[in-house]
C-alpha cells in the first residue's frame, strides 16, 4: 500500500465501500490529485492522521471501523510507502 509523502489536503471515509480515500494538493497545478483509495474494515467511521509511530514520517492515518469495533492504521515510512 502507497501513501503519499507529505500532508494530505483531504482523508475521508467511504462508508458504503469499506475503505478511506486520500487525496494529495499538487501544487504545481493548482489542484488535488487523483485520491488513492485503501481498504478498512466494516463500516469506517472516524479518521484522524499524524504521527503515532513518533518517527517523523507522516502521513500516519487511523481508522475507526464501527461494526468490528477495530481501527485499521497506516504507518508512513517517509518514502510514500507503508
């Protein structure tokens, strides 16, 4: 799974579809890039991103996935990989 290097302009759930969308600013065209899309488990519900792991290496996102009562998390390396 690939999460974009920096901080992401817009993270948002997707309910029907069980995962959270990631859209990334492209400065250099004055618009968001396509968002990148990644699995949760059922029923997502709340996100939040930052550093959890305290290495330095955003973008972190957590998940609440309410009907399993779990929270996926997606740990950055700093590289745009996780």
């Amino acid at each position: 799974m690939q999460i974009p290097i920096g901080h992401p302009d817009l993270l948002a759930v997707n309910q029907a579809s069980d995962n959270v969308s990631l859209a990334d600013w492209f400065a250099a065209r004055n618009a968001c890039k396509a968002p990148q899309t990644f699995a949760t488990g059922q029923g997502p519900s709340t996100v939040a991103s930052g550093d959890f792991n305290h290495r330095w290496q955003l973008p972190d996102a957590a998940v609440i996935n309410f009907y399993e009562n779990t929270v996926s998390t997606y740990f950055g390396d700093g590289k745009g990989a996780v």
